[in-house]
C-alpha cells in the first residue's frame, strides 16, 4: 500500500520531531486568545488584533529571513528556529507567575513565534524535498497532514482539561517543552546535507527577497492556487476569535467544550490525509483541486447556526468536520504539487513567500472581521466569511495547469 511505503529512517526523525511538537501545539492550541479572554478580560477587537497583528509582524519579519534560509544549510536553521520559539513561548509563563504579563508581551510572542514558524516550515519544505524521492513526496506530506490533525484531535480536549486544573499558562508551557523536544530530535538526524551553492551574486540581495513571489505568480498553476489559498485560509482563519468570544463569552459554553468543537472533528483529518494518496491515484490531481477545493468551501456558513448547548456544540462540530475532511485531502496534495513545481535553488523563498502570503491575508481578513464584529455582532461578521468563501472556487486553476501531464522542471534539480 502506498500509504505504508517506507520512507528511511532519517524521514523517521524529521517525522517524529514534527509530531511532538505538533502535539505541544495541539495542546496550545488556541493558547494566546484564550489567555487573552480568561485572564486579559479582551473583547472581540482586542482578541482579533492578538489573532491578526502577531501573525502580521511576524511575516514582515521573515521576509528578509528568506534568503538567508535559502542560502544555509537547512537542519541547523530548522533547530535554530524551534529553539527561538521556545524561549519566547517560555516567556509567557514566568511574566504570569510574577503577575507581569500583558496584552503587547502576547502580541510579541505571537510575532516571533509566527516569524520563526514561517522560517521553519520553510527550511523543513527544502529539507523533506532532498530527503526523501520525489514519487514520496505525496505520501510524506500526507503523513505530516495526518500527524497534524490528529494533535489537534487529542490535544485541545486534554488543554482545555489541564486549563481547569491547573491554570490558563498550563498547556502555553507544554507548547514551549515541545519545540525544545523537537529541536533534540532534528539533531538526531546524521544525514549529511551539502552546503547551498549560491549564483555568486549576493544572497540577500533586493531582488532576492521577492524570488519566491515572482516564481509564484509566473507559473500558471501555483499562481491561481496561491490565490485560492490566501482567501479560503484568511477568511476561515478569521472566524476562530470570531468563535471564542461567540462560544466562550455570548453563548457561555465552558472551555472544555469549546476546545472540543475543535478537537473532534479533527479526527476527519486522519481520514482525509490518509485517502489522498489513493484519491489522487484514481481520480487525479487536477479533480481534487477542483471537485475537494470547492468542497472545503462552501461549509463555513453553517457556523451562522450555532446555538447554545447541545445543539449548538453538534452543529459547531458538523461544520468543522465538512471543513477538515475536505482541507486535509487537498493540503497535503498541494504542499507536493507545490515542490514538484519549485526549482531547488528556490524552495525556500518559494515556502517563505506562500506562507508570507497567507499570513498576510490572515491577519487582514481577521482584523477586519473583528472589527465588524465589534461594530456589528461576531454572528454577522461569521456570517460575512461564510458567504465570502463560496467565490473562492471561482479561483482555482482551469485543466491544463494542473495536469499530471504537465512538466516539472524542478525534478532537473533534485
């Protein structure tokens, strides 16, 4: 079975250190806005600004940091990084404890741990693609994708628990142990990797900055896909602080059932990363692009219905559920199109720029949606989201830029 195939063991360690800290995030999840209503007492704007200005710093931040990642070797910077996520994650407990921590103090972890997470995933993309064949690269990315949902399945619920008992900063310190777990564990990695070769002009050069964009938006297939997941992101980005002052404040719900409206339906996500392989082997790649990103779409409206209590808990669930299934059988088909279709020598600032892009539209979409709900009401602004993403199909890529059939250049590279 594909979906089995072996991948070595040097994938084995890059694999495991990604899902510890996978699952210190999924722990985490929601972290910040949560400490932001519990203990800050912030309301909607406040939450949505944390939501979308930390992020939004963060991704001008690592705009310079792509050639550098670009020029470097790729482990050392992948440590590099989990380590600077760590100490300022670390940062948020002890202002806590000393009775010190403050709204800007979360809008600055939040900057670097979105700038350093920027870098990562860059450096990590690059890493994966030497690591392991290119015909892996599909099954790879699905078992990331897997791995990834299932720690936000089984973590929020265990967060929410641990907040209860033992305080809001709780699962913020699980979150800083596993960069530093996955840090140990990317150093346990012995494959040698050659050094970058540069073009012998200097790396961070203008122009340089700008490489990925521009490699981005000139190839006919990544240029609408990008597009399409700028929007689809932000605007189902925008409705999780939407959601928390909704869940957590108007309809009271307590924190173990908000952070379980977000765990259990996750568990879709183990479905629909481990069918991609096989969806894609029959159906082809350009079907799911078309047929599953218009089904990722066209659920979010559904959240206009949440109720309180039971009801309102199953319908959050529903709709979440539709979401992540159609979400996790298309990402991890995308993240493999995307380096099949990236020049080796411009992976990095190709990642860096995709996920510069995102972030970007995630912080807008954001904080304008916090800002009208502020004006308005959090249920109209979801309201706005969920009727803005059913336009988002009309941006994905026509047959011919998507085709199995189509060259990949990057292969000349690998």
């Amino acid at each position: 079975m594909v979906g089995r195939r072996r991948l070595g063991r040097e994938f084995g360690w890059l694999w495991a250190s990604y899902a510890v800290s996978a699952y210190g995030s999924g722990l985490g999840f929601g972290a910040l806005p949560l400490i932001a209503v519990l203990v800050l007492h912030a309301g909607p704007a406040e939450v949505s600004v944390l939501s979308a200005t930390g992020p939004a710093v963060g991704a001008l931040i690592a705009v310079p940091l792509a050639p550098w990642v670009e020029f470097r070797r790729k482990r050392p910077v992948m440590i590099g990084m989990d380590l600077a996520r760590f100490a300022a994650m670390a940062t948020i407990p002890v202002a806590y404890a000393f009775g010190r921590l403050g709204f800007v103090h979360l809008l600055v972890v939040s900057a670097v741990v979105a700038a350093a997470k920027i870098a990562f995933n860059a450096a990590s993309g690059a890493y994966l693609k030497a690591l392991v064949r290119p015909d892996d690269l599909l099954v790879a990315n699905a078992r990331f994708e897997s791995t990834n949902w299932s720690s936000i399945a089984v973590g929020p619920p265990l967060g929410g628990a641990a907040i209860g008992l033992l305080g809001p900063v709780t699962t913020v310190v699980a979150d800083a142990l596993s960069y530093l777990l996955s840090a140990l564990g990317i150093t346990a990695i012995r494959r040698q990797e050659e050094a970058p070769r540069t073009t012998g002009k200097s790396p961070v050069r203008a122009g340089a900055l700008l490489d990925g964009w521009r490699h981005i938006m000139s190839h006919p297939g990544l240029r609408p896909l990008y597009l399409n997941q700028m929007l689809v992101a932000g605007l189902i980005m925008a409705t999780e602080p939407l959601l928390a002052v909704l869940l957590l404040r108007q309809l009271g719900f307590p924190p173990w059932q908000y952070a379980l409206a977000f765990a259990a339906p996750c568990l879709g996500g183990l479905i629909g990363s481990r069918l991609a392989p096989r969806v894609v082997a029959r159906f082809g790649r350009h079907r799911v692009f078309r047929t599953v990103g218009t089904l990722r779409a066209i659920w979010l409206i559904g959240l206009v219905l949440v109720r309180p209590g039971v009801v309102g808990l199953v319908t959050v669930i529903a709709v979440e559920l539709a979401i992540i299934v159609n979400m996790s059988l298309y990402s991890p088909v995308l993240a493999t199109y995307r380096l099949e279709h990236t020049p080796k020598h411009l992976v990095a600032r190709t990642l860096t720029a995709w996920s510069i892009g995102q972030q970007a539209s995630i912080a807008v979409l954001t904080a304008l949606a916090g800002l009208l709900a502020d004006i308005t009401s959090p249920r109209t602004a979801l309201t706005v989201a969920g009727l803005l993403i059913l336009a988002t199909p009309l941006l994905l890529p026509r047959q011919e830029q998507t085709s199995r059939h189509e060259p990949e250049p990057c292969r000349s590279h690998s």
